[in-house]
C-alpha cells in the first residue's frame, strides 16, 4: 500500500466526512462531503471540518497543493491532493 494514502488515512481516521482515494499514479486525494457534516448545517461548521482535516495532515506533515485555494474546492466538495511537507 502506498505510503502516503496510508499516513493519510491514520490521520484522519475518525473522521467519516472525508474519502482519501488515489488513482493508482502514487498520487493521493482528499475529498470532504459537506452534506455529511451533521453537526450542524451552516457553512461555518463545514469550514471548521475542512480546517481541521488539513491541520491533522499537517501534525502528519503532510499538506494539500493549492493553499488557501484547496479550502475553497473542499467546501465545494472537489478533491485535491495530498502532497509530503517539504522541510
């Protein structure tokens, strides 16, 4: 098993808003469903999701390509993929 997808995976774990996947080309992504965020319906909440599954990647340096605008295609519920930290 790769890696990363498996890092990945421990990473996020407990959380079931999320599906890492990869396409078999070593690379590995990272969707959030906001429609199963059900703790509440606002948009905040389904911010805050989003931002603590990349602060967990991040305890596991691990990032997501794009930056700020990779918190965007999540919450629009579109994958991005998961990259190593560069030290």
């Amino acid at each position: 098993m790769n890696n990363l997808i498996y890092n990945a995976r421990m990473a996020l774990r407990d959380i079931m808003e999320v599906n890492i996947f990869t396409q078999g080309n070593d690379k590995v992504y990272l969707t959030v469903f906001p429609d199963l965020v059900w703790e509440g319906t606002e948009e905040t909440h389904t911010e805050k999701v989003v931002l603590s599954v990349i602060g967990r990647l991040h305890d596991m340096d691990m990032d997501v390509v794009g930056g700020d605008s990779a918190i965007k295609t999540l919450l629009d519920a579109g994958s991005v993929e998961i990259v190593r930290k560069v030290a």
